[in-house]
C-alpha cells in the first residue's frame, strides 16, 4: 500500500487554489467552529442541518486545520494587499488625489504613495522573473505617468509637520509652555545663546545639591526668603 507525500500547508499552495472569495469562506469556517457554541433558542442540532454534523464532533481545531487558519490569514491578507493596489489605479485613473486615497486607506498620503510605488517597482521586478500574473511594462509606465502630483515629504525637524500629524514643539515652545504654567525654579533657557543645562526639581522644591545653577550663598536666587536663611550662617 502506498501513501501519498505529505503536502506542507503554506501560503504559496493556498494562495494557487482558493480565490479569495473561497479563501475568506474557509477562514470564517474555521475560525467560527473553534469558539462555536450552539444557541438553544436560535440553534437547534437536531433539526438544523447545518449543526447536525457538530452535534457529536468536538469543534476545537486540530494540528493540521489550525495551521490551516493560519496559512489561510496569510492567503487572504496577500490578496487584500493586491486589491489594495488595484484600486488605488482605479481611483487614481478617475482623477482622485493622495489626500483622497490617504483616508480611505487609513493612512498618511506621504505614505500611500511610497507603498504604491514599492507596489510598482515589486511588479516589475515580478515580471523581469517571468511572472505572467503581474503588471506588464506598459501597465508600470502607465502607472507611473498618472496625473496625481506625489505628495510631499514630511519632516520631523522642530516645529515642523511630522507623521504623527500635527506639529512636534520646539525646545523655545515647550519651555515658554511650562513658565507660563509652573513657577520658574532657574534663570536657565534653551532660547538663549549659551545658556547651561541644568536640571531642575518639581514646583515649590528645591533642587539637589548637583544643580547648583546661578546659586548665591547655596540657595536658589529669589526662592529663599531672607526669614527662611538656615541657621549657622548669620553673621556674628
């Protein structure tokens, strides 16, 4: 008696069988029938033929369906990328901009674009190695030559827009926020030319004795009230 070879659950061997549409319904299934439990009200076992084959079937996934749902996550998320790309063709060709594609895709239009052009240059490539399922030379070009202007580059630098969104504050912006809120505790500021980094304490404590910083007599200037002068420095 033979048997035959073992053939290893990947991607690769999914991804040529099942289109998408089949590839999702198989996912559902199996991930569905590991957490299944039957509703009484709604879901009867004895009548309903759909629950009829679980009635007497533990639903937890074995080894090889397991990696199955696995493998099948991957084929599904492949796809989806791949559609991804054609419909950004789609609405490029119909005039949308990066702004556009951007919110429906979620994402910064900085990046959609960058991810698209990667897209391109993969299919290229894909074909240059005899891919007959990726985008011909004239398909890339054509691509390449769509009206939408690429948006521009973000920067990070102070003040400047970054791709968290918003503005990322500046050394001079965040010191004037925390003098307008807290009480100044050192004459120091990264906005003037030269100044010294010292590190200062929470409001209303005196800082440590490694932040001696424009102290007169060990004490900070204007924080120690002359009745408040520890005592064994009068003078006799």
């Amino acid at each position: 008696m033979t048997t035959l070879p073992e053939v290893a659950i990947t991607p690769e061997v999914l991804e040529s069988e099942l289109s998408l549409m089949t590839a999702v319904t198989r996912l559902d299934f199996l991930s569905r029938r590991d957490n299944v439990a039957i509703d009484a009200p709604t879901d009867n076992a004895d009548t309903d033929d759909d629950w009829l084959s679980f009635k007497d079937v533990g639903t937890s996934l074995d080894v090889e369906e397991a990696l199955e749902l696995l493998a099948l996550g991957e084929v599904v998320a492949r796809k989806a990328h791949s559609n991804r790309h054609l419909g950004i063709r789609a609405a490029l060709r119909g005039g949308a901009g990066w702004p556009q594609i951007a919110a429906a895709l979620g994402t910064s239009p900085r990046a959609a674009w960058e991810d698209h052009t990667a897209w391109l240059d993969g299919q290229e490539q894909a074909r240059e190695r005899g891919d007959a399922d990726a985008l011909d030379a004239a398909a890339v070009t054509a691509a390449r030559e769509r009206p939408a202007a690429a948006p521009p580059e973000q920067t990070a630098h102070d003040g400047a827009p970054h791709p968290g969104g918003g503005r990322r504050s500046s050394p001079c912006e965040a010191h004037r926020l925390l003098d307008s809120s807290t009480p100044r505790q050192l004459d120091s500021s990264p906005c003037r030319p030269g100044h010294e980094s010292t590190r200062a304490g929470p409001p209303g404590r005196m800082p440590g004795a490694g932040t001696r910083s424009r102290l007169t007599g060990g004490r900070h200037r204007g924080l120690l009230p002359a009745a408040t002068e520890p005592r064994g420095t009068e003078q006799a």
